[in-house]
C-alpha cells in the first residue's frame, strides 16, 4: 500500500472516533476531541505535505507556520478561558 493510502485510512479512522467521541457523554470529551483534530492535522501535514522530500529551509518555513497557527490558537483558547462568565 503507498504512504498517501495509508494515512487516508488513517485519517478515516481519526474521523471516526472523532465522531464517536463527539456523540457520546464523556466528560473530558472536548479535550479528547482537540488533541484527535490535532493528531489529524498532524497526520495530513506529514502524509499528505511530502515535507520529509524537500529541502530543510522549507521545512523550517511549515515548521515557523505550524507554530503560529498553534499560537493563534492557543491565544484564542486563553481568551476564551479568562474571560468572566456573563
């Protein structure tokens, strides 16, 4: 099977439990729920990017952007949990 089937099926499964977990009462449910978007992004940026090919500097380029989007979100998230409950 070649690597882009591989983290398609992958991916699928993600997408799953994704769904599962989305559906069901469990109490850390949203935590499980990140972290699983995050193993799937996680998963198309290695499966599907081919970065592993190309030359270090572009590497360093998706590296500084994977980390500013993750600041972003994580900036966003503490605003969310700092403010006061109206």
């Amino acid at each position: 099977m070649s690597a882009r089937l591989l983290s398609y099926l992958g991916l699928l499964a993600l997408l799953g439990v994704s769904i599962a977990l989305a559906t069901s009462r469990l109490p850390y449910r949203d935590i499980l729920i990140m972290l699983l978007a995050g193993a799937q992004a996680l998963g198309v940026l290695l499966g599907f990017t081919r970065l592993q090919d190309e030359s270090p500097l572009l590497r360093l380029c998706a590296l500084a952007a994977w980390f500013f989007v993750f600041l972003l979100l994580l900036l966003t998230l503490l605003d969310l949990l700092t403010r006061a409950p109206v």
